[in-house]
C-alpha cells in the first residue's frame, strides 16, 4: 500500500475521532441541560430524541472508526457483529 494512502487513512482516522469527541460532547451537554428541566416539560423528549440521535451517530462513527483503524494497522480480522 503507498505511503499517501497511509497518510489519508490515519488522516481520515483523526478526523472521525474527532466527529466522534464533538457529538460525544453535545450528548453530554444535552444530558447536563435535561437535568434541569422540570418533569413534563416538552423540552426533554425534545432533547431525548437529540440525544438518541448523536448517539447513534456516534454508534456509526465508531463502527467506521474501528473499520479505519483496521486498515491502518494492517488488520484483516472478521468483522465483530453488532449488538
């Protein structure tokens, strides 16, 4: 494999580690906000459901970072199945 294509994956690597931290990061601000938010207020299955998104997001990411990650490291392990 040529160099430059190391150099992307890794690149690509970082880049969703990085999307991964970011939505990370809104699911547990969106999780200190609700903790304020008085029962029946609308605004927690409001935030809920943004919260269940990003996380899924971040289901997502992993599953290509993992892939990624494989690729760099030369790894040709079967892939793991999903829970």
């Amino acid at each position: 494999m040529p160099i430059a294509d190391d150099d992307e994956r890794r690149d690509d690597l970082a880049a969703t580690s990085d999307s991964v931290r970011e939505d990370a990061r809104q699911v547990i601000e969106i999780e200190d906000e609700k903790r304020d938010i008085p029962a029946g207020d609308p605004r927690l299955t409001t935030l809920s459901r943004e919260a269940e998104r990003l996380a899924g997001q971040v289901h997502q990411k992993s599953r290509i970072e993992r892939d990624l990650a494989d690729e760099v490291n030369g790894d040709r392990e079967p892939p793991r199945p999903s829970h």
